[in-house]
C-alpha cells in the first residue's frame, strides 16, 4: 500500500500519459521503465515529439500540476526535451 492520495497521484499518470498522446510521434514506441526500492518507485518515460511539435513553446501547466502533486507527496519529477526525444521521470 502506498501512502498519498489515489486521486492526486491519478492525476499524474493521466497528465504524463495524455502528453505522449497529445505530443508524442504516433510512429515511434513510448519507452517505461518502473521501478521500487526501500518504498519509493520510480517511473521513467521517453518519447519522441511529433514534428509539428517540437518547436512550439509550451507552458508546461501539466507538468508543473505534476510537480506539485508530487511535492506534497515527497516525491519530485525531472524533465528534459532534447531535439525530438522528450523524457520524464517521477519519483514518491
């Protein structure tokens, strides 16, 4: 059992997973990874942006949701795009 609140962490999953819907290359696999050590788990993601995509400026308002979400449960997310491979990692 994890400790936080089931609904605020749903919300993480659906912000990260409905940005690899919205800005992810179609054509291109989504790669996870999941992991648990001494009570934390981790969940990496990478992706490829669409071409369209990858020069527009975004406001980054699901990740920064994220962010706080995870903040309140100690936990913290990293980001990074680096040309056309976006990648994201929480951690609680």
């Amino acid at each position: 059992t994890f400790p936080g609140n089931p609904l605020a962490l749903k919300r993480v999953f659906n912000n990260l997973f409905s940005n690899i819907l919205k800005y992810g290359e179609k054509k291109q696999p989504v790669k996870a990874a999941f992991s648990m050590e001494n009570g934390h788990w981790r969940l990496a993601l990478r992706n490829h942006v669409k071409q369209s995509d990858r020069t527009v400026e975004s406001n980054r308002i699901g990740l920064k949701s994220v962010e706080k979400i995870l903040a309140l449960h100690g936990g913290s997310v990293y980001s990074l795009q680096a040309g056309e491979v976006f990648s994201v990692e929480v951690t609680v």
